[in-house]
C-alpha cells in the first residue's frame, strides 16, 4: 500500500504542499518551520502584549528574544520537524481560551478549540494541549464552556485517524513492529545507553 499511518500527519501534508507550491529543495520544507515560527513568535507577541502591565512593550520584547535565543527553538525554526508548529497552535489555543476567560467571547473559545485540535493533527503529542485546555477551563470555573471545547477539538483531532479505518492492519502492523516500541529500546539501561552514544 505504500502508506504510513503514524506520522505527522498535518505537518507532512503541509510540506508536500509547500514543495508543490516551490519544487523539491531542502528550503521549501524549511519555509513550512520558519513561517510556523513566525507564527508563534506573533502569537507570544500578541499574548504578552495583551497581558503585559507596562506600555513600553520590552515585556514581548524579551519573551520574542529569549525564544529566538533558546537553542533548540531556534534549530527547530531551521528543520523540517513539526515541534516549532505544534508550539504555534498549543501556545495559540492558550492564548485564545485565556482571552475567552477575560472576555467569555465564544468566538474565542472556538477558535482555543481549533487550535488545540490542529496541534493534535500536527503530532500526537498535542493531544496534551487538548487536555491542558479540559484542565484550564475546568479550573477557572467555564466548565460549560467544555461543551463546545471538547467535541469541536476532539472532531479536529479525529481527522488524524480518518485513514486508520480502512487500513487497520498496516496500523497495527506499524504500531506493532515500531522500532521505539521494542523491547530493547524500553530497557531500563536505555536512556543511559542512549546518553553514552550520543556523545
């Protein structure tokens, strides 16, 4: 079949179109990280500056520097990984379900829930983001508002396994015969084998 079931889903399907869009070069997979990082760098912008006391702006100012001089941030900018996009939608579902808890606009808790689903497309890690958003509004005492969050960013998420349905066996062939998932690489002496070999 050729398929490949667990992946960055999003995150794959956005670069082919970029190398669709500019031809098959390394800086047309490049382009997809480094507009995911203006991406968040405009969303900390806009979230610091929101909720920063002092007029001057230098609270946005150090947070845009202290990203961009964090090492990995700013080598995962430069590859074509999906880490720097996934931080994009997870900070701006952040950012958007905060200002529904300052305004209770629904739009903005439409659009937190949004952003929370794509994380999830983006990598399966940003499932945590979904759950970070239960946690959130759960605590602040929105807990209606779960109504609309959850069902709208679960059914973004779903979008990921759309594919598995028809192909359950490859899934299970490629979640079963996952080289992480061996038993030699879940051993107890693993992450310290890994450490020796790779420095």
């Amino acid at each position: 079949i050729g398929a490949v079931l667990m992946a960055h889903k999003l995150f794959i399907y956005l670069g082919a179109l970029t190398v669709v869009i500019f031809g098959w070069h390394v800086w047309s997979l490049r382009i997809l990280s480094i507009v995911a990082g203006a991406v968040l760098v405009w969303v900390l912008n806009r979230h610091l500056r929101s909720s920063a006391t002092d007029q001057s702006g230098l609270t946005w100012r150090l947070g845009c520097l202290f990203l961009l001089l964090t090492p990995l941030d700013f080598r995962y900018i430069n590859l074509y990984r999906p880490e720097i996009l996934q931080a994009a939608c997870g900070f701006a579902s952040y950012h958007w379900l905060t200002r529904f808890l300052a305004t209770d606009r629904r739009r903005d808790l439409v659009i937190g829930a949004v952003f929370a689903g794509i994380s999830h497309l983006v990598h399966l890690n940003g499932l945590l983001f979904i759950g970070a958003g239960i946690v959130l509004l759960w605590f602040c005492g929105k807990r209606r508002s779960l109504l609309i969050f959850v069902p709208l960013s679960l059914a973004l998420a779903g979008l990921y396994f759309w594919d598995i349905v028809g192909h359950w066996t490859l899934f299970q062939l490629q979640l079963h015969e996952n080289p992480a998932l061996h038993p030699s690489a879940t051993a107890w002496y693993r992450p310290f084998a890994s450490l020796i070999d790779e420095h």
